[in-house]
C-alpha cells in the first residue's frame, strides 16, 4: 500500500501531527529500545543503514520526529552505529505497510540492570536511563500507541554477583515498565546474550538462563535469541550484519506474540 503524499511530507519535514490512513494514532506503532551497547548500536553503519523510509521515523535527542536512520542512539555519539531497531521496523512495516513505525531510542552503553530503576545516575552518560526511558516514551505515547519494548542487556551484569540477581530484576523491571507507563499487558521481548560474550565471560550463561525462563513467569513477555550472531571483532558486540538480523527476530518474535494474544 503506497502512503499518501501528504502523509510523506508531514514524515519528512518531522511534523508533529502525525497523519494516518484509517485511525491516526492508532496506526502509528511506538516501541522503545531499552538496554545497553548493544541494543544502541555499535556496528559499522553502511550506505543501506542512511536509507530513510517514509513509515519509519525516530524521536531524536531533542524529542523530535524525523526519519529514521543509523545511528538511531545517541548515549555515546563518538560509538554509536548499527544496532536492532532499524532493520526489526524495516521488518514489522513489511508485513504491515498500512502502520508507521516510531522508534523511541533509550538504550545506554554499559548500564548494568540497577542503572535501570527511578533516580539512578549512570555517569559515563551524565544520564538517568530508566527516568529518561520513560519521560521519552510518554512523549512519544501523546502521537502514538505504545506496543512494545525491545530489552538487550546484561553484558553488565555478568559477573558472580549480579548475574544471581538478575531473573529477579528483570521481572521487576517489566513490572515497574508496564506500571509507569500505564499499560499492565505491555509486550516485553528480551534478548539473549550472544554466544561469543559467554566464552569471554561465562556468568553471561546464567543472565540468559534468568532471559529465557521470564515468560514462565511474566505474561505478554517472549524471547529473541542470539545464537550464530557475530561480533565486530570485541567479543563483545555484534556486527552489523548479525545486529540487522537480530532486528529481524526481534520482528518474528513480536509478530508471534500478537498473533497470541
């Protein structure tokens, strides 16, 4: 279905208003990107990455929409590159193209889960990650609907302590999520920690134990994993091709859980 040219134009020039066939805000899917450097991007951004598409716009630093394309973050801007979100829109506008995608960017490089919380400072960032997370997505709700959050993180937390506690902040962090943000049925999709991250620290295993049990657990959550994803040489972060097709699961995986619901 092709967009109006008006439609287009309100995209482009980042209007506020956003105009959309057959209901509006209804149509105008909001999901956030939370976690750390991984979900904020670190690979190489390539000329497919500066590609702009009409039904996919980013709220930017300044809380402004505009068209989306890498970096979509901006927790370290020196760092930031490809990451998920790009490539998970570009996928969920396929299999609907009647929508228009808002990425609401909220990951910050190197915040372990307790960063994740009312008040807490990170100050690598200068910044408070989950406060900002959610003054950010209820800006973006006043356009929008809200229907989902992407979760990559715990590189952070993969040590012997943290990695122990981490099923029980994770359930907490959901709940305190769907709570702030007044949605209680808020659909959450984490991913795993990659293959590679696990070799070089082994606590990694139990954070993605403590990932993939969450949906026994907490309703309208679903897992992405990670397997046979590559770094860009770090061990520690994928590349660009393998973070473009974990935004492709990221997609699959959404798709399922709506179907399911």
């Amino acid at each position: 279905m092709k967009l109006p040219l008006l439609m287009i134009f309100f995209f482009i020039s980042a209007h506020p208003v956003i105009s959309q066939p057959g209901g509006g805000k209804k149509n105008f899917h909001l999901y956030m990107l939370a976690g750390q450097s991984n979900m904020a991007g670190r690979g190489e951004i390539e000329a497919e990455d500066k590609t702009t598409y009409p039904q996919i716009l980013v709220l930017n630093k300044a809380n402004e929409w505009q068209p989306a394309t890498e970096p979509l973050h901006f927790d370290k801007p020196d760092i930031t590159g490809v990451g998920p979100g790009l490539s998970f829109a570009k996928k969920m506008t396929e299999i609907d193209s009647n929508i228009v995608i808002g990425l609401i960017p909220c990951a910050v490089g190197g915040s372990a889960i307790n960063f994740w919380q009312p008040s807490k400072f990170y100050e690598p960032t200068k910044s408070y990650p989950y406060d900002d997370a959610i003054a950010r997505t209820k800006f973006a709700m006043q356009k929008g609907n809200l229907k989902g959050i992407l979760w990559q993180q715990g590189e952070s937390d993969s040590d012997s302590i943290k990695a122990k506690l981490y099923a029980g902040n994770l359930k907490s962090l959901v709940e305190r999520f769907r709570y702030d943000l007044n949605l209680k049925d808020l659909p959450f999709v984490a991913g795993t920690l990659p293959e590679f991250y696990i070799a070089k620290r082994p606590y990694a295993k139990i954070i993605n134990e403590a990932i993939i049990l969450l949906p026994n657990s907490v309703p309208n959550t679903a897992v992405v994993y990670s397997s046979g994803l590559h770094h860009k040489g770090d061990d520690t972060h994928f590349n660009s091709a393998s973070a473009r097709l974990l935004g492709e699961r990221y997609a699959a995986v959404y798709q399922t859980l709506f179907k399911n619901q």
